[in-house]
C-alpha cells in the first residue's frame, strides 16, 4: 500500500457473553462465550482476513467492533478512542467512518424502497447531500459498482444475487467511510460471481483507501483478498500473519488442518489431510486451558491446565499456543 500502515482499529481483551434462561422467572442460567478475549489489529489500508469454523464468532466479533450489538468487556480502540466508552450520540459521527457489507445481499435491503432511496438513506441521514446533489452522487456510485444508472428506480426483488451485493457496497460507500467490516459478502454468491465482486471491493479500495476486515470461511477467497489473515477458533484467535507466511509455514495446529482441507486444482498434486478428531466443544462450556486441547494430536498437560497467550514469534506472525 502506498498510504500509511498505522493501526487504524485495535481490540483488546474483547468478550460479548450472550446469556442463557430458564425456569420460571427467566433467571441467567449461563453464558454463551461467543467471543471470549479477543486481541487483534488492523493497519489503515490493509485487508484483514478473519476464518474459522461455522459458529466461532467470527461474524459477532465484526458485529461488536462496529458496536451494532455492546461488548461484555474488553476495549476497541479506533483513532485513539475507546469505542466502548463512547455514549450513542458520540458514537454517531464516528459511524459514518466504520460501514459493514451483509452476508445476505437480499435479507440486508428493504424490500420495499428503491435501490436509489436505499443508497441515498445513509446521505439523508448524515446530511450529506440533497435534492438533485444527492441523486447525482447516487448514480455515481452505482455507476462506481457496475450498476446501470437505468436502474435507480427499481426495486431490490428485481435484481439478481450478484447485483443485490453491489447495491449493498454502494450502501455502504455512501457516506465515505475508512473501516468496511465484510460479513461473508461473497458466501452467498454463485462462483462465477463472487471473482467479479472480489475485483471490485479490491478496486474500490485502492480508489478510496478503504480497510477492510473481510470475514470467511472460504479460506482460498480469503487468500485472494487479504493481506493478513487471523484465524479463530471457539471465540478465540489463535493465530494472526501476513497471508504468504500463514499459508505457506502455518504454525498453530488448527491452522494447519484448515489449510489442509483446501482442495488443490490439480490431480497429481498431493496433500495430507489433517483429519480432527472429535466435535467443536460448545462455547457454553469451553474446555480449561487452551481451547484446542481436546481436539489437538499434540496436547500437553500444560494445555488443559494453563490458556496460552498470543504472543509474536517474529515478523509479527502471532500464535497462541504452548508448543512455541
């Protein structure tokens, strides 16, 4: 990147508890640990990548960052301010800087306002433009996505997956923003459409010096796009590098059996699978120690008695994990 690499976000110590109820008087009963101490950053221009399994919160830890639902502790600190300490009308302004992209392109739209009232709201709502200044600059940016500007007037049920997704990133471009946490953007998309919206978010941030934390399962689309990747494993990260390195030299032994199962395009190229043993533990009860143990072929004692702490071992590759 030609522009700066500060952090632009940093979270640390980051827990979102969902509670659980039962009996009579619904009394909290528990805690679902969908996040659980969370250390990451994210450099200004860059793109985060963020994987793991189905249900390691992956999509509640972008959701907290952009405090669409409150943290149970921790901090998030974005330009020097604690989001968390922030009131909601303080934290009003700052929205305007931090945007996020759906999973679901369809599910994301009102139905029943037109695609140029759905990327024109933002605008309305910030004060941004009006009138005849408002609809020139929405037709800019749908312009911007690959939209015809024909289309202003139409509603979202007459656009396909792929187009749907496009409205949402202009959406989301409509007030400016620095920070676009991306929910899966592409996980619901055909294949022959998710190359075409990945070339343009990377378009788009080289022309508007966006940063992104691009949240997947698609471990080969997140090698496409991103350059760091962070994986998560049970409400936890485990390991964080630059993407060449994670991919090339995986440290954690998690990480070594997601890159394992990513199928390669070429029959004589063999790889060996990591097969692992037993079921994701439920973030209710997460086991003591490190939260891989009871899946992992190289488990010390130490691993279910002590949690390892992510630590850099070197060039800032992180991991968390009692064999480094």
């Amino acid at each position: 990147m030609e522009y700066s690499q500060a952090k632009l976000l940093e979270v640390r110590g980051l827990k979102k508890y969902f509670p659980i109820t039962g009996g009579l008087f619904r009394k909290t009963v528990g805690h679902v640990k969908a996040v659980d101490g969370v250390d990451l950053f994210i450099k200004r221009g860059e793109t985060l990548g963020l994987v793991g399994e189905s249900g390691c919160g992956k999509s509640t830890l972008g959701r907290v960052i952009l405090r669409l639902i409150d943290a149970t502790a921790g901090e998030i600190t974005y330009g020097g301010r604690n989001l968390l300490k922030l009131q909601r009308w303080q934290m009003q302004d700052l929205r305007k800087k931090m945007q996020i992209i759906f999973q679901d392109p369809y599910a994301s739209l009102n139905p029943r306002m037109t695609v140029g009232d759905i990327i024109g709201e933002p605008m309305d709502i910030y004060n941004i433009a009006k009138g005849h200044e408002r609809e020139e600059k929405v037709l800019e940016l749908m312009s911007t996505v690959g939209l015809g500007t024909q289309h202003i007037r139409r509603y979202p049920h007459e656009f396909s997956g792929g187009q749907r997704q496009r409205i949402g990133i202009a959406r989301a471009l409509a007030v400016n923003p620095e920070l676009i946490v991306c929910d899966e953007p592409v996980s619901a998309l055909d294949v022959s459409v998710r190359s075409q919206v990945l070339n343009l978010m990377q378009e788009l941030q080289r022309k508007y010096k966006l940063t992104y934390l691009f949240i997947s399962h698609d471990l080969s689309v997140v090698k496409h796009i991103s350059d760091r990747v962070s994986v998560m494993y049970l409400g936890k990260v485990v390991e964080i590098s630059e993407k060449n390195e994670l991919y090339d030299k995986p440290l954690h032994p998690y990480t070594k059996a997601l890159l394992s199962a990513i199928p390669i395009p070429d029959p004589v190229v063999k790889r060996e699978r990591i097969v692992l043993e037993g079921d994701v533990p439920t973030p209710i009860n997460p086991p003591n120690g490190c939260r891989f143990n009871t899946r992992c072929q190289y488990a010390k004692p130490i691993c279910s008695q002590e949690e390892p702490v992510l630590k850099d071992v070197g060039t800032e590759h992180f991991i968390a994990c009692h064999l480094y």
